[in-house]
C-alpha cells in the first residue's frame, strides 16, 4: 500500500515543474532542464502503473486508494481524491502520454524550454486532479488550473503561421464559457442540498445518491444543462467544436498530442462521473437531443475531415468524430426503453474503452504529423506521395495507427467502436443505423486522404529536392521518434487483441453505475 | 439640565487613534528631518501601521460599543480595520522608492496616507450616521492631496480637482440624506433608526446616502471621476484608493444599510441589483477598451465594485461575509498587480502601456510570473484568492435567490479575462518595446509583492480561516 498515493500522484508534477523553475541558469541549462522534467515525469508513470497494475481491484465497484479532508469547512468543501475503474485508465494515460509528450519535446523544443517544461507539468497536475477528485469544488479548481498551462503551450509555442494566439484564447473563452456555467450549477446543486441544520455538499459520491433537485425537474434540468455545455465544450460536441481544429492546428506536436490524448476526455469523463449518475432522469429525458448531437457529431465530423488539404486540421476533425462514439455510448446506455443491464453495460464500456483508445490512437497520429512537419514543413497532404517506399518505417507505423483509428479488427479501435454499436442498437437503433455511416467515412478519410496521399503514389525526387534548400530534408523515423511511438502501437495491438486486460476493470464500473440507474 | 459624560472607551477607537497619532508624528517628523531621512518617515509610518493592527486584534470579539454608541468594536470592524491596514502597509513599502523617483518624498506624503487610514478605520467602527459622514470626509480629504501630489504633473492635478468636485458633490448627497433620515427618526444612531418606522423620507434619505456611497465605491452611474483619477494619481495613491477606500466605504455601506435600514434596504435591493450589473457591465466592457493600464485597473475596480453589490443584494450572513473575503481578497490582488506596475517604472517613467509589458517573462521572469498570477486572481481563477471571493459571492446571490445575478457576474467575469490576460500576452507573447532598460526591483516593492502573493495564493488554497474570520461579526 502506498499512502497518500494519490495526492503524490497530483503533487509530483507540481514539485517537479518548481524544480525545473529552479534549476540555475547557464549554457547547459536547457538540456539538464529537458533531462530532468523526462526523468521526473517517469515517476508519476512508475506511481500510476504499479497502483493500477499491482494494487488497484478490477472488481471492486467503490472508489479505491481514497483520501479525504475537510479543506473549506464553512463551506464543506472537501480535498476527496479516489478512483475507480473510470479514473484509473485515464489516470495511467495521462501520466503515459506526459512522458511521451516531454520525452519528443526534449528535441524538438528549442526555445524557452524552461517555461514549456513547467507548463507541461503543471498541466499534468491538473489533469491527474480533474480524474482523481472527488469534489466537486476540487474538480473545478483542477479544471481550471489545466486551462492556464494549455493556453501557454498554444500561445508561445504554437506554429507562428497558424495565428497561435488567436487559437488559444478561442480555446481559453470557449472552454471557461462552460465552466463558468458549470460553477454556477455547482453552487446550486450545493445549495439544494443543504438544509436548515446541514450544510451541502459538494461531494460527487453523495450528490449521485442524494441527487439534488430531485423533484424539480425545471431546476435539475437548468443545472444539467450548464453542466453538459461545459463537457460537451470539452469533448467537444457539435455545434461547440469549432475552437479544436484552430487549438489542435496551432499547437506544438506534445500539446496537441495532450490535448487530444487527454483533455477531450475530461468532457467524457465529467458525462460519466457527473451528468449520469447525478442527474440519470434529466439524462434519460434527454437522451434522443444528445445522441443527434453525438451523430451530427460522427458523420459531420468524419466529412469535414475529409475534406481538409491540412493533415493536422484532418486529425483535430477526426477527433470530433471520434469523440462522438463515445457519447453516443453514454447515451445508448442510459436510453428510456427495454434494453437489459448487459446491453447498456457494454455501451458504456465501448464508450469508456473508445475514450482510452482515442488518447492512444490520435495520440499517435498527432505524434506521427508533428514528426512529418519537422521534416516537410509543410501539412498539405498534396505535396506529400510516395513516402511509404522513401520512409518505411514511418509508413508502416503511420499505416498501423490510422489503420487502428479507422477500425480495423485486431487494432484497438475496432474493439470501442464495435462495443458501442453493438450497445446502441439495442437501445437507439435508428440512430446507431444512421452512426455507422461515420465508420465508413471515417475509412475513406483515413484510406483516401492520408494513407493514398502521404504513403502510396510516387514520390516526387525533384520537388523535396529543391526544397532542400529551404531546410526541408526527408529521412526516416530517427531512434528517439520510434521510441516515443512504440508504446503507443503496443497498446493498439495490445487492447486490439486481448481488450480484457482493461475491459474488466471498466464493466465492474459500467455495471456498477448503471444498475444505480437502470430499474 | 444634566450633562452626563458620554462613556470614554479609548480601548475601542485605539487602532484609530494610534494611526492618528502616528499621522501627527509623521507630520511633525517632517519638520526635523533632511531630504535623505525622509525615508524614515516612511518606516515611522510601518511601525504606527502595525501597531494599530496589533491594537485591532485586540478587539477580536470585544463586541462592545462606546461614546454613547457613537463607535462600535464587532468583528466585522475588526476584519476590515485588519485589511485596510494590510493594504496600507503594502502601499506604503511600495511608496518608499516610488516617491524618489517621482521627487515626491515627503513627511506629507506619508501623513496625508495615515490621516486617510484613520478616517477609513473610522469609518468601519462608526456605528452613528454622523460619525460616518466625519469619517468619510477624514479619509476622503487627504486623498484629494494626493491625489494632486505630483504638482508639476498637470494630469496629477487634474486627478485631484477631479476627485475633489466630485468627491464634495457626493459629500453634500450624503450629509443631504443624513438630514432625511434624522427628519424622519429623530436619531443618527444606525441601531435606533432600525427600530423606527418606515416613511417615505427615510426611503428617500436611505436613496441619497445610496448615492453617497455610490460615488466613493465608483458604482455606475456614479463612477465617472474613476478612470482620470486613477490615471492621474500617483501610481501608488491609485492603488492606495482602489483598494482601502472601497474597503472602508464598502464596510459602512453594508452596515448602514444591513443594521439601521433592513426593511428599507429590501426596497432598494431590485436598484442595487440593477446597478450591480450595470457597474459589472460597464467596468468590464471599458476596461475591454483601454490600452492605458492604470486606466484599465480602474475600469476593472469598477467592475469589482459591481461584484461586490452582489454580495450586498444577497444580504444574509453569506453576504457578509462573502463581501469581506473579497474585499481582503480584491485589497491583496490588486496592491499585487499595481505593485508590479510600480516595480517597472524607470525612475518618473512607468510602463503605462500593456504593449510596454512585451518580453518581460524573459528580463523579469519573477516579476511575470507574478504579475500573471494576480491577474488571473483578478480574473477570477482557482486557486488564487480572487476565486474563492467569487465562488462566495456568487454562491450568497444563489442562496438567497438572486441566482440570475449571479449569471450575470459570472458572465461578466468571463469577459474580463480577455482583458486580464492582455498584459500577460504581451510578456510572454510579445517582443521587448524599444526604450525600456532591464527592470531593476527596489528591494521593499519584492517584499511587498511576495507579501501581496503569498496572502492570494493563501486565501486561494487555505480559504477557511479566513472566511471563518468573515463569517458573522456584524453587531447590531
């Protein structure tokens, strides 16, 4: 047992980014900054494997490794971390995709590595918080505290021709718009719950058995809804996505990497943790309007993917896409109608499953631009072709992952996805009918638009020739790029092959929550 | 006829008198003391400043009132008498250097600054209509001196003129209300006018002591001599006045109408709620406009003003209380942030410009950072202070069911982040301007920023205590 384990996990990477503040300055600076915030970030990763992994019990429905303080007393706000089959994989993953972000950076991030590297962590804090609290006041203070490092990240280090400012201040209002709804709706539900001789509280666990509002549908509905803008911004939902392809075009290759891998997830994750076992009436009432946005969402996001000539703005519309399923899961599962637990349990376990593999897939594809910028610098699909033969290590590893992001069985992707369909034609099965249409866009996006324009055709010698005098020069996948995929294309095979290594742990959850609400 | 001798509790008003005294020691320091010892003066000031916040604390839970209820000692005095001391001990650590640069290092300076802390201190004890209005013209006076203390600066003077027109104009409005409302009850005691009966004077003396108030806190539509004051004002004064006169007129503006006009106050609460939102609105909306710093603190200290209305429509306990964790909380975040306005400046020049602020994060990276995280606690970002204060704020106006207030502040608060974060784009994002040195930071300005940081990031993540401290020490 580790003690307090759960609050090292958060407050490491804050230790970490003071100590990177501190380390003197001089010539070797930056490297012995790039090295240590590398080395450092390992730990929360060793942290969060060996508790998952060793000591975390797939079976167990309640939260584990919880702690839990009185902090604002006169308010009875609480520091309450603990997690559970929901958290535990997103908590992994971000600790993962940290790593992975800070160990590419360490080389390609030339300027002011001081300030990304702190950034970095101080985002991690904030990530691994969002997953652990338990409180609802802490969960908006980490939501929060996230927001200012991924502005920093966009705004300084952000692509200069694709207007980085602009984009993160879009990101930044965007996403604060939803949350400052969100906070009034969590005084709300605090105040509801309150009465003469009892404070209320802001606790998730109690506010889903205690479920505020109960009884006034106009008022549960109000908080619902400010709630849902705030995640549905996050994830993002159609009509709410439009800040994520400028976000995800400007920023450096880690940032966008996170904030697909992990920030999207947040605004799932708050559905699961929040919007379905507090408010399961105000849910299922309206379920049909949030699984036509999960749809639009699906088959918009995969045509207005492809039609992008950028491949960085082709991935960010993916994700909308992508991202769809996965409330398309949530919605399934909490549908009014004759479906058993079995049917809404494995919706709910492609929805939470799609959420891990979205962070490992376009987490990789992010990865696999970023590395193909630093060489062309250039994202237009058209001036690519050819590279599969010119760049067979890069070919192979961009097939897999778009291979996985696709579907294709025996790849992570196939096994979420299948999940969800195979929920929600048991509860919604017009629209899951109408959903399937975004798989096959979303074959032909990634088969047409990236695979046939990047890999296959010929390769023009002459033009990257000439480019080479302005600094382009293609060459294949160096050691450090490899080493920073791998883990990446393991875990697409991996859960590919053999989904019940996570899959367990999620259905004791999805079960768990889902027979709360389900008669 | 039998004169009685009113019951002298010098115990109650000590903190007031000690900063008194010291004002008049300052004063006559000035008279003894070299251009080069001035400085001494200053630390004179520290030292009479603290000892009255020692003397304060003294009063924790005296309760009692004295000087046939003319003064009051509850906790609710207690707090802001404690946080309008915090800021005037952060204003004048700033001062020390700030006033060599500007060649305006006097003993007046430093006694103007005290004179004015005994009126605010007054101010917040003052349990009587007419010790109020002495109060408010104690504090309000030596402002208008300071106001106008850079006398070859014609901005400077204009700032005073201004504020001193204005200031007189809203004076006659409140001593104009007064006389209403002693018409009506008989009394200018704020317990005794509680216990009398409503009448239509009294409403319209209550409107006028409204307007009185308004002018001082700068509440829309009363706001108007804000923007050139602040801009014309010694830099310092200017966060001086942002912070402790609003501290002080905020603390008699609650009393005056939560102890001697509660039933009134019920009336005037939909016009409270109504301004609230239009001072919100404008300040933020102004202040989205300004490229003069100064001037966009003081269209943002309007805005703070709204936000604290809110908390004074919500009335209750949580109102309160929420309104002295943010004004304690406003009083530490905007010191900071003028603070480091102040730490810029190269000798008289200052960096009034946001575009002035380009590629500090790289020659002053301390400085950014903070400077960074009192905006952010300005904009009302977890976990600094400024969250917590909102988080209060808005959480009182849901309580007592003003909850569309409360999306109105709220809304509000997300539009003042765009400006908020306009300077810190500018250091982190932009290119150093032409013309500025390397910022050098006088040792006292570090020490009042660290002491301004650590007190928002404290309240930002350790709330409860303070808030405990807020909670219910309004005596009636």
């Amino acid at each position: 047992m580790v003690p307090f384990a759960l609050s090292l996990l958060v407050l490491l990477p804050l230790v970490g980014a003071a100590i990177v503040l501190l380390i003197p300055k001089g010539q070797k600076s930056d490297s012995l900054i790039k090295w240590f915030a590398v080395v450092w970030s390992v730990i929360p990763l060793l942290l969060a494997s060996y508790l998952w992994f060793v000591l975390f019990d797939p079976n167990a429905s309640k939260m584990q490794f919880e702690e839990a303080y009185l902090w604002i007393s006169s308010i009875n706000v609480r520091y309450h971390v603990g997690v559970d089959g929901l958290s535990m994989p997103l908590v992994w993953l971000t600790t993962l995709l940290t790593v992975l972000g800070l160990f590419y950076s360490s080389y390609v991030i030339h300027e002011r590595a001081r300030e990304f590297f702190f950034m970095f962590l101080l985002l991690e804090t904030g990530m691994i918080g969002v997953f652990v609290s338990l409180d609802f006041f802490l969960f908006y203070v980490f939501w929060e505290l996230g927001l200012v490092p991924m502005y920093f990240l966009i705004a300084i280090w952000g692509h200069a021709e694709d207007r980085p400012q602009y984009s993160a201040i879009k990101f930044f209002l965007y996403t604060l718009v939803g949350s400052v709804l969100m906070l009034l709706a969590i005084i709300a539900m605090y105040i509801n719950t309150s009465t003469a001789t009892t404070p209320g509280t802001f606790d998730l666990i109690e506010l889903a058995t205690k479920r505020p509002f109960a009884n006034d549908f106009v008022f549960a509905s109000l908080a619902f809804w400010g709630i849902f803008l705030a995640f549905a911004i996050k994830v993002p939902l159609f009509p709410f996505h439009t800040w994520l392809p400028d976000a995800h075009t400007a920023a450096p290759t880690a940032g966008s990497v996170i904030l697909a891998g992990i920030l999207l997830k947040l605004g799932t994750y708050g559905f699961v943790r929040v919007l379905v076992p507090i408010f399961p009436q105000v849910f299922q009432a309206n379920v049909l309007p949030i699984a036509i946005l999960a749809t639009i969402s699906i088959v918009y996001g995969a045509l207005v993917a492809m039609a992008q000539t950028d491949f960085k703005r082709l991935i960010a519309y993916s994700s909308v896409n992508h991202m769809g399923y996965v409330i398309l899961g949530v919605a399934a599962a909490v549908a009014i109608g004759g479906a058993n637990l079995t049917d809404r349990a494995i919706a709910l376990n492609g929805a939470m499953l799609q959420m891990f593999n979205h962070g490992v897939i376009t987490g990789a594809l992010f990865f696999i631009v970023g590395i193909l910028y630093e060489r062309a610098h250039t994202r237009d699909l058209k001036s690519f072709g050819g590279l599969g033969a010119k760049t067979p290590v890069y070919g192979a590893i961009l097939l897999t992952a778009s291979f996985a992001s696709l579907g294709l069985p025996g790849l992570a992707g196939f096994i979420s996805e299948f999940m969800v369909f195979r929920g929600a034609f048991a509860t919604l099965p017009l629209i899951a009918t109408i959903c399937v249409l975004g798989i096959v866009f979303g074959a032909a996006m990634m088969l047409w638009k990236v695979i046939q324009n990047v890999l296959l055709g010929v390769f023009d010698e002459k033009r990257w020739a000439e480019q080479e005098k302005h600094g382009v020069k293609l060459y294949d996948m160096t050691r450090f790029e490899v080493i920073t995929l791998a883990p990446l294309l393991f875990l697409m095979v991996l859960i590919g092959v053999y989904p019940s290594v996570i899959l367990n742990t999620l259905n004791t959850i999805s079960v768990a929550i889902l027979g709360q609400i389900v008669k | 006829m039998s004169l009685s001798v009113p019951d002298l509790n010098l115990r109650i008003i000590a903190p007031v008198l000690i900063v008194a005294i010291s004002a008049l020691v300052v004063l006559l320091g000035e008279l003894v003391t070299s251009s080069a010892q001035k400085r001494g003066l200053g630390y004179a000031s520290l030292v009479g400043l603290l000892a009255a916040g020692g003397a304060a604390m003294g009063l924790w839970d005296a309760h009692a009132v004295a000087f046939r209820e003319m003064v009051r000692a509850d906790n609710f005095g207690v707090f802001l008498t404690l946080t309008i001391l915090a800021g005037a001990v952060l204003c004048i650590l700033l001062s020390f250097d700030f006033t060599r640069a500007h060649r305006i290092e006097t003993g007046e300076y430093y006694a103007l600054i005290l004179f004015s802390v005994t009126g605010m201190l007054l101010m917040v004890t003052a349990a009587d209509l007419i010790i109020i209005f002495l109060a408010l013209e104690l504090l309000s006076l030596p402002l208008y001196i300071l106001a106008a203390f850079k006398r070859e600066d014609e901005r400077s003077l204009e700032a005073g003129l201004k504020y001193f027109l204005l200031g007189a104009f809203s004076s006659a409005f409140f001593l104009y209300g007064i006389a209403l409302v002693y018409g009506a009850t008989g009394t200018t005691n704020l317990a005794r006018i509680a216990a009398s009966a409503p009448s239509e004077m009294l409403l319209i003396g209550a409107g006028l002591l409204l307007v009185g108030f308004a002018f001082k806190v700068a509440l829309v539509p009363f706001h108007w001599w804000t923007p050139d004051v602040y801009e014309g004002a010694p830099t310092t004064i200017t966060a001086f006045m942002s912070v402790a006169v609003k501290a002080a007129a905020f603390g008699a503006f609650l009393r005056a109408f939560l102890v001697a006009l509660p039933a009134l106050a019920m009336d005037w609460r939909v016009v409270l709620a109504i301004i609230a939102v239009l001072t919100m609105t404008l300040g933020n909306v102004a202040a989205l406009l300004q490229a003069n710093i100064k001037r966009m603190l003081a269209y943002s200290s309007i805005a703070h003003a709204g936000y604290i209305l809110i908390a004074l429509v919500a009335m209750g306990g949580a109102g309160v209380s929420a309104a002295l964790f943010y004004l304690l909380a406003y009083t530490l975040t905007n010191l900071g942030a003028f603070g480091a306005v102040i730490a810029l400046g190269e000798g008289e020049r200052e960096r009034l410009n946001v575009s002035d602020y380009g590629g500090l994060a790289r020659m002053q990276p301390l400085l950014a950072a903070m400077l960074t995280v009192f905006m952010l606690s300005l904009a009302g970002f977890p976990p600094f202070a400024g969250f917590v204060g909102k988080f209060l704020i808005f959480g009182a106006a849901v309580q007592n069911g003003w909850a569309w207030l409360a999306v109105v502040g709220v809304l509000n608060s997300l539009v003042s982040v765009y400006f908020y974060l306009r300077p810190v784009v500018a250091m982190y994002m932009s290119e150093p301007v032409e013309g500025w040195g390397a910022p050098r930071v006088a040792p006292l300005v570090a020490l009042a920023l660290v002491l301004a940081l650590i007190g928002v990031i404290a309240l930002g993540v350790f709330p409860a205590p303070a808030i405990a401290l807020a909670a219910g020490g309004l005596g009636r």
